[in-house]
C-alpha cells in the first residue's frame, strides 16, 4: 500500500502485520520485497504479537550499545544479511534470525590477519 503516512521518515518500507506500506515514488525492488517477506515470515513464526514485542525490546537493549540499533536487532540483521538471496526464504530454517542474536555485527567484527 502506498502512503505518506508510513514509514515513518527515513524509511522506505515498513511490514505490519504482512502488510507492505511504502512511501510514494519509492521503487518496490526485488531485493526490498525480499527483506519484506523475511520479516513476513518472522511475524508468522512468533505468531505477530511476540515479534513486535521481541523487536522492540532488542531495541531497547541496543540503543545504548554502540552503532545503529535498528540495524544491529538480529530481526533486521537476518533480513538485510538475506535480502539479496531471491531463494533464501526456500530453505530458511524456522527462527533464523536467532543466530543473528549473539553473532557479532559486521560493523564491529575485527578483521581476521
């Protein structure tokens, strides 16, 4: 659904509820539907409530932690990590984006010598 509503600015996308809302003018790639439908199928495996309930609270953890809390919740991590990867969402494991918990973001990952 296209609205100025949603997101909220500085996005271009949110998924509620499987429910796409994309700004107008914004180009709906195949990458950007991926990392939509990996978030879908987030939702459907917590049963939507206790995944908005899981993501805000892993945001809550990472706001005082160092770098970009939204993009360091191991939700958004598994998503962007995926999104290139047309087929991911066919052999995905149920509650991948667990191993995006305690994994280091790339950010912070020291270069191995």
């Amino acid at each position: 659904m296209r609205t100025t509503i949603l997101p909220f600015k500085g996005f271009t996308a949110i998924n509620l509820l499987g429910l796409l809302f994309v700004h107008p003018g914004v180009y709906l790639s195949e990458e950007l539907m991926n990392h939509e439908r990996i978030h879908s199928a987030q939702q459907r495996e917590m049963l939507f409530v206790f995944f908005y309930i899981a993501y805000l609270l892993e945001w809550l953890v990472r706001l005082p932690m160092r770098g970009n809390a939204y993009r360091n919740i191991s939700f958004e991590r598994e998503a962007y990590a995926n999104q290139r990867n047309l087929n991911y969402l066919e052999s995905r494991p149920m509650y991948a984006w667990r191993r995006y918990m305690k994994r280091r973001p790339n950010s912070y990952q020291r270069k191995k010598r």
